[in-house]
C-alpha cells in the first residue's frame, strides 16, 4: 500500500519552524485535518500525540515523492524501525480534511509506548488536541507574565 501523505499536529505545520526549516520547500499541498488520538505538551516545548478517542487537529500535507520524505522524516524524527528504541514511532492512520470531509491514509509520528509514563508526571493534556491554539494560549500567557514583571 502507497502512502502519499503526512498528517502533522505541531511544530512541523505550516508556518512553525521544522516546517520552514525542514518541509517548506518539499511541500507541494498542505490542508486543515483531524484524526483521533490524545495530544500533549512534553516539557522541552513540542507536542506528543498517542493513540486515544480524542480529536487531534493539525494539517495533512502531500510532499514531493521525487525526495525520499519518509526516511528523511524517520532520520528526523529518531524512528529507526518497527520494535526498534525509537523516539517516536510511526503509524499508519485515517485522516479527515477539514474543507472537504475526504478520509486519506497517513503517516503520522506519534510517541513511543515504551515511554507514555513520562506523559503521566511530565506532559500537559491538551483535551480539544489543538496544538496551535494551545501553543498560541501558551505565548499569550508567557508574554503577559514578562509585561507583569517588567511593570512590577
């Protein structure tokens, strides 16, 4: 089976910086989607998705095929192989677009088994798994705490 999509929740969305740095300019079509799973805030600044009923919101994107995207992104992302010490594993999983209602397959990375204890005492839900608007409340409340103790 041929996979031809991506499905990304955080910093490698369009307009974030893994995505500047690393996807720009191998994106050919990136589209608002959802899938299921849980989502959360890992202490070093990015999100982590595991498998759960919940919503996860973030974009579904077509790269160019000419670039071998999946090792690239496997490189990346520390997945070495299916029951290997990986950072992040990667899955096969339906997506849904959110303009359209269209189900495609994509490959998404999502966090280890081995290593969901960490979420347990480390991580923040994030329950309506929306990382930009999370992230986008994060920044707002970090800015308002350093205008807090510049006027104090």
């Amino acid at each position: 089976m041929h996979i031809k999509y991506f499905f990304f929740y955080g910093l490698f969305m369009s307009g974030y910086s893994n995505h500047e740095k690393f996807l720009k300019s191998h994106t050919i079509s990136v589209r608002r989607a959802c899938t299921t799973g849980s989502l959360y805030y890992l202490p070093h600044g990015c999100p982590a998705m595991t498998f759960g009923e919940k919503i996860v919101k973030g974009e579904v994107m077509l790269l160019n095929e000419n670039y071998n995207m999946l090792a690239y992104l496997d490189a990346l992302k520390g997945y070495y192989g299916e029951g290997k010490n990986n950072l992040w594993e990667r899955i096969v999983q339906l997506v849904e677009v959110e303009e359209t209602g269209e189900k495609v397959l994509a490959y998404i990375y999502v966090y280890p088994g081995y290593r969901l204890m960490e979420l347990q005492t480390n991580a923040i839900s994030i329950p309506d798994g929306d990382w930009a608007c999370f992230n986008g409340d994060l920044r707002y409340s970090r800015q308002k705490q350093y205008l807090e103790v510049i006027d104090a």
